[in-house]
C-alpha cells in the first residue's frame, strides 16, 4: 500500500522529533525507514529541506540509508532540493551518490553544480565515468538527449539466444530497464530490438539476429522531449532507443520518464493557456519572484491591448451618451464572444498538442467552427433578447441580439484560426491563450457592438 | 521508425485506390501490410470508417489480417469507430475479435453493443470466457476495475523460482506484461510481488515467497482511474495490480492504460477549464450537435452571471454619465482583474490534478499570492496610471491605478479560493473554469471601479 498524505505527515514529524533528541536511536529508525518507499521519503524530504531549518535533518535521513538507496531518494527530489542537499555534502559522498544515480538522473544534477564543483568531481571520476557523464549533460534541455538514460541492454549482433539471456541476468542490476534488448552492430548502429518476452520463449541456440525485430522505432537525440512522450504513448513502448545523427545506439527513453514528460508538458500547456510562462518548479515551491515574472508579462502586454477596446469606446462616445443604456449590456457582449473565443482556441491548442488535430484538418474544422459557433450565437441572442426588451425597448434588443451573434460568432472563428496562425509561423500554438484571445475580442466586440447599435438606432430615430 | 503524416496519407490513398478495383491484388496488399504498425494501421481506418463510404474499405482492409493482428489494430480505433466496424461483420467474426482482444478493450468494446447482439455472443462463448467478460464489463466507466484487464502472470505461493519461470514462459503470448508478477495465496490474495528481473537472477531452487516483496502497491476495483494513473506515475510502475474489497486479485492496470488516462483526464481538464463538458471523441471527430451541447451550457448560464455586470453598471448610471471617460476604462479594468484571477486558478486547479497542491497547503498559498497577486496590481496601476492622466487627469488616474490595484488582488484571491471551496463542497475544482471567474470579476470589478470613482470623484467635485 501506498502512503496517504496523513501517513506521511506522521512519519515526517516522527524523523523530526528524532532528529531533535540528542542521540538519536539510528537502528530503530533505519528500520522503520526500510519499510518506506523511496518515493514516499524523497516526498517527505522535500518538505523538509523546503523549511530551511529542517534541511539537516533531511540530510540526517538520507545518511541512515544505504548508497543506493539515497540516490535513489534524492532522485526523487525536484532539482533545487537535491542542489541544498549536495551543498552540504563533501565532495567524496557526493562522487559516491552521483555512481549510484541513474544516468539520467545524475546528468541533471552534474548540470545543476557549479563550475569548480563539477571540475572537482570530474577530476575524481574514472576516465569512462567521465565521458559518459559530460556527453549526456552536454545535451539541450528539452530534448531526447537530456532525458534518456545510457543504462540499455546492448546485445551484440550474433550473439545466440542462451548467450543475450546470459547477459541479461549479468546487467540486470544497473540496467535502467532489461524488458526491451537493443541489438547493435559492431559499430554500435542499433539494427534491432526484441522484448524480454520473445527471448525468454525463443530456442536457445537461435541467433539473436534471425529473431530480432528489425524495423525498430527510435528517436533522434535532438528530437523534442514532448514528440518523444508521444511517440512512447502511440505505440505503447516499454522505452524508445534514442540514436545520434549516425544511427548509432545512444541510450533510452523508459516509459516512466516518458510519463513525467507528459504530465509537465501538460502542466505547461495548461500555464501557458492563461498566459503564465513555463515554471521551473510546482507553483507551491516556486520562489514567488519567479511567480511574478512568470504572471506579469502578458498582463502587462494585454492592459495595453486592452487599450484599443478603450479606444473604440472613446470612438463611440457619442452613441453611448446617447443611449447609455448599452453600456448595461456591454460586458455581457465582450464576455460572451471572449467566452466562446477561449473555448474555440483551447479545443485547437489541446488537439494539437495530443496529435488529434493537424495543421491539415484547418479548413474541415473551419466549417465545423462555423456551424457550432453559428448556433451557439443564435442561442445566446434568444437567451438575451428579452432581457434587451426589458431595458431598452425593441431597437436595444435588436441591436444586442444581432450583437450576439455576430460577436459569438467572429470570436469563435478567431479562436479557432489563432492557434493555426501561429503554427504556421512557428509559434507554439499555446501562445493563444484565453486572455489573448479574449482581449483581442473585447476590442472588436466594443466595435461591432456599438457599430450595429449607431446604425440601428440612427435609422430608428429617423 | 514510425510513419509521418504523409507517409500516412499516402498508404490512405494506396489502399483506398487498391479496393476501388474490381479484383484488388491481395497478396500485395497484405505484403504491404505487414511492413506496417498496428497503430498506425488503425490511424488510417480510422479516417476511412469516418469518411462513410469508405467503411467497407476499412473492412476489407481487416479482412487481409490476421485474427490476432485485426483485433489488435481494432483496439486502437476509438469506441464509435469499432463499433461502425463490428456492426457490419457477423457475429462468428466479432467472437473470434474479441477472443484475441486484450481484455479490457473487449469488456470497453463489448459494453458498447446493444442488448441483442450481447446476448447472441454471450451464448457462444465458453462459461470461464462469458464470466470474465461480465465481471470486466460490470465495472463502472472511470473506475480501475474499467481500465484493467485479467491478463496477468499470476504465481502460485509455494512455487519454486524455477517453476516460476516455467510459468511465465507458458503465459508469456498472452499475458498483457510478463513483467511483473504477483503471487496469490490459494484463496485468491494478493500476497506479494516480484519483477520478472529479480525473478531470472535469484536461486533456481528458492521459493518465491521467500524473496518476493511482501509490500505490494495496489488499487481497489472502484478506485477513480486518475488516481490509479497517479499511483503508476508516482511509483513509476509497470503494472499496478488491481484488488477487490477482499484483498483478492482481481487484474492490473499497465502503465500505457495508465498513461493514456493521465492524457485523456489532462484533456478533460483543459476542457473543463475553458468550460466546455467532457468530449466522448476528439475535437475534429465528435459530431457536431454533441460539440454544441457540451459548449452551450456555460456559456448561456454565463450570459445571466453577466446580467450582474450589467446590474452594476446600471447601478452608477449617474456617475457614468457625469463622467463619461470612465467607460474608457472599463474593459481594460475588469479585463486585466479576470487574467489575473484566471491565472490564480488554473494554477491551483493543475497543482491539484498533479497533486502537487492539497487542501492543506491553502493557508500558505493564500499568503503567497497575497504577496504576488498585490506586486501584479501595482506593476499594472503603474502601467495604467499615465494613460489616466492623458484621458482623464489626474483624479481619473487615481480612480483608475486605485481599481486596477483593488481589482487584481480581489480577483486573483478570488481565483485562488474557487477551487478550494470547490473541493471542500466535493466539486471538481476545474470547474473553477476561467469563464467562470472572469465572470465573476467582471461583475464585482464593476463594483469596485465605479464605487472608487464616485468616492474620489465627489470628493474632488466638492
């Protein structure tokens, strides 16, 4: 069983009130850790270390664990904790905990270091250690390359079946993952895969070449990181080889990371859909100047975008100090076509983002647009028209619903093309996000709003 | 490697003019065939079985696979296309598919047939078959018991690590992930687990209860699936095994089901957000009248919550039209207060589905964005502020800088605390959609400007 948060919550005051003791009792509480997953201390540790005061105490668990077993803990803390909690380690534990890292993992915190701590653990690490370390940090964050693990089964091509099932057993304890076998010519081009599975029933004898799958799925190291979760996803891969401009085999991308890719490219979608910059961490740990730099740009940009609803209104001026019933039903009208607008656009931006939707799709989805967005016009005139009646006589409520529907209408089609615009000039179509587009339809509203309603009630009047 | 859009759309067009034929070459086509992914295979019909006549080329497509490989490429088209599919083939066939149908996408499959067609191919199934597909199809839609299926290596307790072996290489075609493998007392308990990697380098002769992991994760059958997708994420699981209110095994849920689900629940949320209802299909293939109801709700309920804007503009008809430079200000005001509270909410709604925010968090939260959302209002009075001299002078730029401060702290705070209450109440918190709380800044930022402006405006008349 997993721990609930109540759990957790006990378990961590626990550590803290034994920590506290003068001498605490080491051997009780390494096992009453060895019953806890590393999940579940690397959660309790992140609380700990948030609170300043606690971070020695954090420090003080993760000195009761096992080698393996810290780094596998301090894996599961966000990159700023690991950073306090090196900081205070001495160069010789650090170098200890760094070999027992995934290589995944211990590429991303080897980034974090400064330069005179990373020349210092590089000058302690073995000349092969070495290499594989600065190759995998050197690759751009982002990318498959900066997410992929070195720790593969690499079979070499002619091996039999009895002599890859040896190696197996020999890796199975560094191996990231031992479930999919990468089959490597001599000069390490990957020229094929087989599951655990198929080698487990295979003859022993056979060759590993003559049972192996040949059209492998793989991914460039310089491919994006969300492309590679979704190539993980569509063929429900256990991990994706990922191979350099050579074809050559360079490590592998495990269902597990593929998962967390997603879910943060998610998030970021989800911040970038209400104009809110990509966070370097959960909005609960975020420093808050980051939370505001992150949150002010786009309002600023946008109070100014806002002006030209400002102007239009100034425009009309006259027509509103004629008739200043319509102001009454102006946020009504900018608020109904943003509305519709964000949807349209969130529907475009969340199709493309998951595959569903392709740049091709445009003109179909135009005149779905069109049609939906039509009715749901006509259905909020209806639902709007007897209110106009009630404020403003008969002119108001025509003047309103025609609003409505034009206004429903050229926002639905605007949200919806935005996205594309923005594709096709390589922009993330995720930059069209609710307040962008609701402003930009907040300044036509105000026009075609009063630009209706100056034309109607002129020809009333006369 | 897998295929691209094109590459796609040209195997479309190739197959597509193959059966136009009269007498299309099979063998070839077949060949063809077998080059190509299962996904991908179900990519293409998928967009033949939408464009309606091209249902019988899809067929026929089918027809030149394998059982196992058509049933395969059937699991990956979505509910309303294999069932357009099965509606036409007899009911020998569709046994035989859904024989070689893994068995969660048969009970989801055979949940959408109607009444008759069930109990016609219920009656032809062998008992142990027909009770696990009932058992499979009675779980309710959402639940773990929904997303997982029966097909697990399951090892007896007493077994030998060698007669364990024995048993996953007999289970091995079938079984869904051979991966992961769960010892179950004689009465059906989930006793322990053990990867299939600890498996090949332990002791031929030793038992499996010796050294499998007593501590198993697991889910209850009724459990939401997002959770279940939230426990394989977290403990970066293979496989998640499945128990009833007994402790009795009942399936797992693999980690592509779990990651399918993070994606299809990351997608309602989005949607939820811009408060459009859950899609039961992608945006491009859901028809049209079901897009219009599941947009149309919010936005008419929405068209009322703004009557309240309105309302209060009506309120302070008289200092509107004392000062008629005010209305200027308005979208501007109220636009940038709904950004910023929009921006407060999707964060803590997303921190929520994450798991990265909890109830428990609200208090220090709150404190945060008091400190932040207070930084947004003054960085955007001081935007603001020199616009107000220019249209208004300088008591127009006070209203003005005094709203947008009042505005964004109110708003943000606001959206901030929706979701939490919404919680509280056991409502989805991503109902706290940005529609929704604009709409509601909208109506109290009226409030707010139009009280500052009569306050400071009489005080300076006077």
């Amino acid at each position: 069983m997993s721990l609930n948060d109540e759990a957790l919550e006990t378990l961590k005051t626990e550590l803290l009130d034994a920590f506290n003791d003068e001498a605490p009792n080491k051997d009780a509480l390494t096992e009453r850790l060895s019953e806890i997953r590393s999940a579940d201390i690397g959660e309790i540790l992140e609380e700990m270390i948030e609170e300043d005061e606690a971070l020695n105490t954090a420090i003080g668990v993760l000195n009761l664990l096992s080698d393996e077993r810290s780094a596998n803990v301090l894996g599961y803390l966000p990159g700023d904790s690991q950073l306090e909690v090196v900081g205070k380690l001495p160069d010789g534990q650090v170098l200890t905990l760094l070999e027992e890292m995934s290589s995944d993992e211990r590429a991303d915190l080897f980034n974090l270091l400064d330069e005179d701590r990373r020349e210092a653990l590089l000058r302690r690490m073995a000349h092969r250690e070495r290499e594989d370390l600065k190759r995998l940090a050197s690759y751009e964050e982002g990318t498959a390359g900066a997410i992929m693990t070195s720790d593969y089964v690499a079979i070499a091509s002619g091996m039999t079946v009895s002599q890859a099932l040896m190696r197996v057993r020999q890796t199975a304890p560094d191996a990231e993952t031992v479930y999919q076998l990468y089959i490597l010519a001599s000069d390490g081009q990957l020229i094929g895969t087989m599951s655990l599975r198929q080698l487990m029933v295979a003859r022993p004898g056979a060759l590993v070449d003559d049972i192996m799958i040949k059209d492998v799925i793989s991914t460039m190291v310089d491919e994006a990181q969300e492309e590679v979760a979704r190539v993980v996803a569509r063929y429900d891969l256990i991990a994706l080889p990922v191979i350099d401009a050579d074809n050559r085999m360079v490590g592998i991308v495990t269902h597990d990371d593929a998962m967390d890719v997603a879910e943060s490219e998610a998030t970021e979608d989800f911040h970038k859909g209400m104009s809110i910059g990509a966070l370097e961490d959960g909005v609960s740990r975020v420093p808050l100047w980051s939370l505001y730099r992150k949150r002010v740009m786009w309002l600023v940009l946008l109070v100014f975008a806002n002006l030209f609803s400002g102007a239009g209104i100034a425009y009309f001026e006259d027509t509103i100090a004629a008739e200043v019933a319509l102001v009454f039903f102006l946020p009504l009208l900018i608020g109904s076509g943003g509305n519709a607008g964000a949807q349209a656009a969130t529907l475009m931006v969340r199709g493309m983002a998951t595959g569903d939707v392709g740049v091709k799709d445009w003109s179909k989805l135009l005149g779905r647009e069109l049609l939906v967005a039509g009715s749901l016009g006509l259905t909020m005139a209806l639902a709007v028209a007897p209110i106009g009646v009630m404020r403003g006589g008969e002119a108001v409520a025509m003047v309103v619903s025609l609003s409505m529907v034009t206004i429903v209408l050229f926002g639905s089609l605007l949200g919806m093309c935005l996205p594309f615009v923005l594709e096709r000039f390589k922009i993330d179509p995720a930059t069209a996000s609710a307040p962008l587009v609701t402003t930009l339809i907040d300044a036509s509203g105000v026009v075609i709003y009063f630009s209706i309603a100056s034309a109607i009630l002129t020809s009333v009047a006369t």
